[in-house]
C-alpha cells in the first residue's frame, strides 16, 4: 500500500460486553473471521466503552451530575448546567467522562481506570495470539472548546507512536518546522469514528497502512501524555477560578498599607 494511503474498517462479530467478559478473546475471534485478516503493522482502535463495561466500571446513578462530580477533579467552567472539568486521568472536557448511553436506565458508564494499561494489556494478547505486531488505540468521544461538536480522541495507546514529532524537519520550501508535532493517535481515533459510528454495534475499527507508526515494543508512551498538565496546561485556571484569583490579588492591592 502507498505510504500515502492507508484504509480504515469496523469489524463485526463483537457481542453487546459484560462485566468480567474477556476482551482480547472477543476481539480477537472476531479479527479472526473478518474477511481481510490481520497484519503486521494493523492498528486497532478500540471504543473505550467495551473497556469500561468488561472492567465493571457500571454504576447505579439515579442522577448523573452526581457520578459527574465523583469523577471530577477539578471544575474548569460552567455554563448553565454544563461543567467542564478535569477528570481523574487528567482529561478535560464535558461530564468527566460519564457516558449514559447505550446503557440500561439508571445506570452510568465511567471510563477505565488506566486506559493505557487496559491497552497494553490488550494489546499485547493480540500480538501473541496472531504473532504480528500491533498497535493499539482506546478512543472517547470528547466536545471542543472552541468548536462546535464532538470528535474522537485516543485515551490510551500501546504499541503505537501516539505523536509523528516533525520538529527539526524542513517544510516544501526549505524552512525548519519548529513545532509541528501531529497527534497521529487522535487524528486515527477520529478516523475510525467515522466506520464505527453510535449505534451500530461495531466497537473495534482496524487501520491499515500507518504501520510505520507501530512499534516493536507494546510498554511505549501512552495517551496520558498527550494532555497537559500543571505548567504545560494554558488555561490551568478556569473562569471562576481566574475571577476568584484576580479579585483576591486586586483586594489586597487595595487594601495594602500605603509606604
């Protein structure tokens, strides 16, 4: 296949996922009878939603915002009954990651515990079962900020490049690229949404021709270090948290004893 071109297909054959059921065994049957086989250098994307239900991460929630707020550390802003926040893996973004869909009533979805674990895991199962080397990505669906919608993002990763870092390269016309890094993990996450979709019983999408973005060893740097944190975070303080701030430090200004 040209390095220019790559294909991207959802798999069928994968039951509705229980608690306690194995995934690397669903998956992997269900890559089994699939038309088009596995191959070295494939890339599997996996919704994160089979993840949270084969871990038992299924909880009674008569209402919502509360499972929102256990699983929020830290609130960013608000708007009207909207909170983005930062969740306990560090992602920011609507509702903590509480999924309420295609799930019974009363009941609530939150994300895996360590997305980049349950990936190497599974990840690694898979290359043992069909003896070719695999990547792996976990996608959620998260809301932009500054755009209308969602999009699909990676959320954890193993045996994969999660960013195609070009910096010290040369641009068309001979310029050095100083900070072009593509997260190559949330542009195939987006991708396969697009074959998986919402509602079609197809959780599991398999890339095919970015295999030079698969790496010989399964334990590489995973999703979580895509987001930013502490310093490296540009809008660390959200709206209520900047006023707060701006409002303490103006106060004491004022109040301060003049020399």
């Amino acid at each position: 296949m040209s390095a220019h071109r790559f294909e991207v297909w959802a798999i069928d054959g994968i039951p509705e996922v229980a608690a306690g059921d194995d995934l690397a065994v669903l998956i992997g049957d269900a890559l089994a009878a699939d038309v088009d086989g596995v191959r070295d250098g494939d890339i599997l994307v996996v919704t994160s939603k089979i993840l949270s239900k084969a871990e038992g991460r299924q909880v009674a929630a008569s209402d919502r915002e509360d499972a929102i707020t256990a699983e929020t550390v830290r609130v960013v802003a608000t708007r009207g009954t909207t909170r983005i926040v930062e969740n306990r893996l560090g992602i920011v973004g609507a509702a903590a990651g509480v999924d309420a869909s295609n799930v019974p009533e009363g009941i609530v979805l939150l994300l895996p515990i360590d997305p980049d674990a349950s990936a190497r895991a599974l990840c690694a199962r898979l290359r043992e079962r069909f003896g070719v080397r695999l990547g792996l990505i976990v996608s959620d669906t998260l809301g932009r900020t500054w755009r209308v919608g969602q999009t699909d993002i990676a959320i954890g990763a193993a045996g994969v490049q999660v960013v195609d870092d070009l910096r010290g390269d040369t641009d068309a016309q001979g310029r050095p690229l100083l900070v072009t890094v593509p997260v190559v993990a949330d542009e195939l996450a987006a991708a396969t949404d697009l074959v998986k979709g919402k509602a079609t019983g197809r959780p599991v999408a398999v890339v095919r021709g970015m295999g030079r973005l698969v790496t010989d060893e399964v334990d590489v740097a995973g999703a979580r270090t895509l987001t930013r944190m502490g310093p490296t975070d540009m809008f660390r303080l959200g709206t209520d948290e900047a006023h707060a701030e701006g409002y303490a430090a103006g106060f004491a200004a004022a109040t301060r004893p003049t020399p």
